[in-house]
C-alpha cells in the first residue's frame, strides 16, 4: 500500500525524552495487523488501584472499543489495569463480530496482565466497517507483555499511528502535596493516507493518586483548553478518544476534590501536555504546511468564542487563503458570520499577525497589506478576530488546507 | 486580474431561452465596476404593483444590500419596482460609507424608473470590506434603462456573475384560474477565483398575482427543497439573496391564501425553477468535477434529514474520495455520525449507485465494491443514506472537492 514517507514541514526535531510514570509499563510491537515492517498493536500495564478517565467521540456512529469504553467509565470506581491500542482497523460498523472482536482482545491482555478483563481498556483506529480480526492480536500479547518497560514510549507512540509523519509525545512533573508527580503523553492525529484513518487519539498517564471523578474532572477541564480547540477539517472520527490513568503511585495522600488548591499545578500541566499534544496533532494534519492559531476575543461566552474560532478555523476560504499565503481579511469576517454567534458588527476587530486589520466595523485606517501578506506567507499565523459583545475567549489551533491534503485523500488509494 | 475562462464540465450546452414575463423589462451592462469588457450591472424594472418576497443570508455579518432588503421585506405591502445588482463589490463590513452607496444607488434607479426610492431592491456580490463607489453606478444608470428588455435574460444572468463559469437561467409556465403564467428566474454562484466572491444570488420573477405574504410562503417552501438543499464548501456568503417578484401582469383574480389549490402547480413550478437554478450553482462549484446527490431517508424529521444529509454533503472526507473515484462508504457512516442527529447504527443502511453497501449496521453481505467504484468514477454520483428511525426525508445536492478548489482559491491572487 502506498504511504507518505514526508515528514511534516511543521514536525519536531526529534521524539521528546519522555520520564518514567511509576506504575506505568508500555510497549509497541509489530504484529502484522495492517502494517509490514512497523509496529502496530501498543499495550500499557497499570499498577493496582489505577483510575481512569476519558473523553470519547461525540458522533452518533462509534466502534466497540468506544462502546466498550463508555460502560467502563459509566462505573464509580473506574478501575483499570490495562490498555490496547490496534492501528489500521477501526472496527467500527462491525455489528456483533465487532462486540467479539473487542472481548477477544481485552482477554488476551487480562491474561497476560493478570487482571479482570473488565480492566483493559481499548482504542483502534483504521478503516471503517471491515471485520476485525482478533487472533493476531492475541497472537502477539505474549511478546508484547515480555516487552513492556517503563520506557517504551516512543515505539509506543508509533505503533498507535496509522499515516501520521511523525509519533507524538509530551510530559510534565509537579508536586503535589510536596511529592513529585509525573504526567506522561502519547497522541495520534490526521496524518491519513488510507481512507477513514483519521481518528484522533491520546493516552495521558500519570503517577497522581486521584480519585476517578477527580481525574474525569481535571482531564475534561484540559480538553476545554486543548483536543477541544483543535481542528483540521472538521470531521469528526468514530473513535476518538482521549484517555486519562492515574497510577496512585506517586504516595501522597489522594486528593479527592477536583478544586483542592494542592491540584492548581496539576491541572495546569496536565492542560499543558495536552496543549502540547493537540498542537503536534494539528501540525501532522492532513497536508499542513502552516500552523494557524485563532484568537477571538469579546464574545458572548467563551463557549461562543470557541464556536467563532472554529468556524474560522474550519473554512475553506479561510483555510486557503493561508495556504496561498493571501492576507484575506474578508473571509476571516465572513466565517465569523457564518457561526451563528452573537456579534455587533460596527464593533468587530481584526488582527493579522498582531497588526489591526478592521476594526469597528470596516477595515482600519492604518491597514497595512503588505505586512499582513508578508505574516501570512510564514509559517505561524495568528489571527486574531473580536467580536464585540463581551468578555468570552478562546484560542484554536488549525493547519492551512492544501493541495496535500486533496492529494492525500483523493489522490492515492488503499 | 486573473480569470479561469476554463467552462465546468458539469455545465449546460448553453443558456436556457428564458420567457418574457409580463410586467419585467431586464438589462444588463458593462459598467466597469470592477471587470473589463464584460456586463456588471443588473437592471430589472417591474410594473406598478409588483409585490416581493425574499430569503436572505443567515450569517451575522451582512452586506448594507441585505439590510436595506431586510427592512422592505418587513413592511406589510411589499411594493417593488427595480432591481439593481453590481457584480465584484458586495459592499459589505463598509460602514457608513456602505449605507450612503447603497442610498445613491436606489436613488439612480428609481430616478430612471420613476417611482420610489423604498421600492428598490439591490443586491451585491464582490469583495467584501472595500468602499463601493457608487458614482459609475449612478453613471450607468440611463444607459441600462434605455437597454431595458422583456428579453433580456442572457446578458443579466451574465452581468450578476463573478467568477461563475457559466450564466445560469431557468423557467417554467403554469396556469392559475385558467391564466398562463409565466416564471423565469437567473442566479449565479460560487464559481471562485477572486476572494470573498463565493455569494449566491438569485432572482425569480414571475406575473402571478399574489399579495406579498403569499409569495413569500412559496418562496420559502421552495427554498426548503432547493437553494436550502445544496453546498459547496459549507462556507455562507454575507451576501446570500434569493429575491422574487410577482407583477400580477398574468390577469387571473388574486390569489390569497398559499394553500390555496389554484396555486398548487404554481408552487411546484416555482420550487421546480429553484431547483433547477440551485443545481447550476452546484454545477459551477469551485473546481467541481462530479455533481453529487445524497437522499437520505429513515431520519427522526425531514430537518434532521437535511442536517444528516448535509454533514455529508460538506464532509472534506467524502468529497475529496468522491473526487478520487473511491467509493469510501465508511466516510458516508462516519459523516453522518458527526451530524448530531438520531441515527439507529444498527439500521443504518447506505447504498452507493443504488446499489446496497450496508445495511442492518455492517456491511452488505452482496456488496460489490468495483460496481460501486465504478459509478464514484462517473460524473453523476448517488448516495442513499437511511438512518433507520423514522420517516424523515431530504435530497441535498453538491459537488466534489478537487484540486481545482484549492487552486481557485490558495494559487491565484486578485
């Protein structure tokens, strides 16, 4: 099968040196599952007592590892042991040998785990609708069990991708309660070459003791700030995930409210690594050459800000003009419109690239066109749009819309 | 400035021989307002009594054209007698300096018509945030009138257009209480290469004799199965303006009520016009290759259908594979998914060519992929997505997202 062997233009240099996460044990392997000669089947093992928390998919159509997943987080204690992640088959649309496929699994890692099935977590992501085989998957857990360590982050991070041009990684440490806690994270995007393989998805782990509502709580709050302010072209995945564990072996006392001021650190950092994370997806999307960041300001809410900012961040227009590095205000104006959020008009103001473009309404006196091109034709954009009517932000990240991305997804075939 | 003169393939052999309409006299000139050698000025004068309706656009940003519709729309009478549209400028995000272009160019027009100012209509479509000049409006003005003709469709269809690869017309005549009845509308689309000019216009014009409120419910209902039923990009104009004029000219007693029988093939006509006109835009999509008509049936309401359908129609995922010849049926499911609406996975049944790929929430155990591959590489593509649960129906049309999109709108410069 054809793959795009070019890195993004807007890649890191190199994998970050991801710590250790006590009670965390991780490993990719190749197991032939849709991939030659990569890995593609990750597992994680988690300490006793570990908790998990998790932000799913809203689409109205989602595989079984997602079902699967919505009952296990819909249960007080929210204990886990395990995770399994398979790239190149999403089993979604599998109907009931789906369902099997997914208890096949989590028992192949229960029994090399030493756990309750019910403990395993699970993500896939690939094609949609084709059966998903298990027994290569149970096949390869022994091997994948022998290979677990504390430090298989990297090959971890690639064996989850499926066309991404780059594996994705962050971490953090803080203290909580004068113990040193550790954050560590890996994430998949929409690098996609094979149809239906864009799902996003992201593994945070860490040695906080937390209760399983608290780290729910904490990791929605990241999301609001993070994988909830990204976007590439406005689909949205029937797998997407994005899973939290807390370990509890870092040894401070659990914290058992989300608001404890001993947490402020956490859940900034935790914030962090997913910021971190979403831009790397952002910038592995889909043919990026430019990574776009929306800042809008003076909307109703910040919830309606956040709607004002990915309507810009999603059109089209906008999206296209960037990639012909054109100082487009007027599309910039034009998405806005098009949000369906409250905005006074003879109030709104533009900026490119932190320069006045409009503002009350009508392009400003000192517009400077050539400037404004000269930022759009970089590689980091901002955009700043505000809309007139109150105090709601929010700040979204996007990559520009390219031939590359016409030539990923119409050009090459599976 | 640059110019693809290069004509969609989707489009018609030539332009339709549109009727006169009692009561219409049209014309359309090359007033230089923005192109050269070519008409950019639109004139239609409307007999004494003409009564309007209109749609306009639902973005929060609107041209000074579709403010000025918004308040005559609003009054009870509904009087009209001209039309003025300029082509390359909407006038739009101008301030004060919009409203005063706007006054002095109804003013030119029911100077040369003798009537009113108020019973002006304007409408814009252009660059957006650049002050219009009105004066070589104003200048144009007793020349257009003195070309004013029953006949004169083409050269108006022509003068509205921006980038449209094509002028785009269609009619239809009906009886009403045993009178003809003639309808004839024009309308351009999103036929892209200068920024900002995406807007969809239309005009209907017909000598039906109807109170405003009347025609403004057919309108309306014919919207709903045609212009409120087709995208391109899922990009909305600041300028969107669908307008029409009823002159009463036809002679049969006025008809009050809209669900009056006597007016049934006249709203069949009226919404057969309409869809006509919306397929040409479809057709003249930017960088359209394939025109795309997706009937979903089983959803929860005809709304949530045309959502359901739209999340398809607009879905990058499903227009690029469409582009690619690729009958990617996962991306059909997942675009739906991300609708929002009520979906019944385990009903859901999609067919490609009206041929079956899924149904029950897998895959068709007869599907046969090269016969679906094959009609994704004709020029006329169905898809049929039922989301089993209930009786809600919708038809949207569309066209594919190509290359020829993102250089109409990243590559070249205005």
């Amino acid at each position: 099968m054809a793959e795009i062997s070019n890195k993004s233009p807007l890649a890191p240099e190199r994998f970050p040196e991801l710590p250790a996460v006590p009670g965390v044990k991780i490993a990719g392997v190749a197991a032939g599952l849709h991939y030659r000669d990569r890995p593609d089947l990750t597992l994680a093992a988690l300490a006793e007592g570990t908790r998990a928390a998790g932000v799913l998919t809203r689409s109205g159509v989602v595989g079984a590892p997602v079902t699967r997943c919505r009952e296990q987080l819909g249960r007080p204690e929210r204990l886990a042991r395990g995770l399994v992640v398979n790239a190149g088959n999403a089993n979604v649309f599998t109907g009931a040998a789906g369902e099997a496929a997914v208890e096949a699994t989590a028992a192949a890692a229960a029994d090399v785990i030493g756990c309750d099935a019910a403990e395993i977590y699970l993500a896939s992501t690939g094609v949609i609708g084709a059966p998903l085989d298990p027994a290569p998957i149970e096949a390869a857990m022994p091997g994948l069990a022998a290979a677990l360590s504390p430090m298989g982050w990297e090959t971890a991070a690639e064996a989850i991708t499926t066309t991404d041009t780059f594996p994705k990684g962050a971490s953090a440490t803080v203290v909580i309660d004068g113990e040193t806690v550790t954050i560590a994270g890996i994430a998949k995007g929409s690098g996609m070459i094979m149809p239906d393989m864009a799902t996003m998805l992201a593994f945070l782990f860490t040695d906080a003791a937390l209760p399983g509502a608290v780290l729910q709580t904490l990791l929605e709050r990241a999301m609001d700030v993070s994988f909830h302010c990204i976007t590439v072209d406005g689909d949205t995945s029937t797998s997407d995930s994005v899973l939290a564990f807390a370990t509890g072996a870092a040894g401070h006392d659990p914290v058992a409210d989300a608001d404890d001021p001993r947490l402020g650190d956490f859940a900034a950092k935790l914030a962090a690594v997913c910021i971190d994370l979403a831009q790397q997806v952002v910038k592995d999307g889909e043919g990026a050459s430019k990574f776009i960041t929306v800042e809008v300001t003076g909307a109703e809410s910040d919830v309606s800000a956040r709607r004002i900012g990915l309507a810009i961040a999603n059109s089209p227009l906008v999206k296209t003009a960037i990639a012909g590095g054109d100082a487009n205000w007027g599309r910039i104006v034009m998405a806005a419109g098009k949000s369906g959020e409250p905005l006074a008009v003879e109030r709104i103001a533009v900026a490119i690239g932190g320069r006045p473009v409009a503002e009350a309404g009508a392009i400003h006196p000192d517009y400077d066109e050539a400037a404004a091109t000269e930022h759009v034709q970089g590689q980091q954009i901002v955009i700043a749009f505000d809309a007139g009517v109150g105090d709601g932000r929010a700040r979204i990240w996007t990559c520009d819309l390219t031939h590359g991305y016409i030539s990923i997804n119409a050009d090459y075939r599976s």
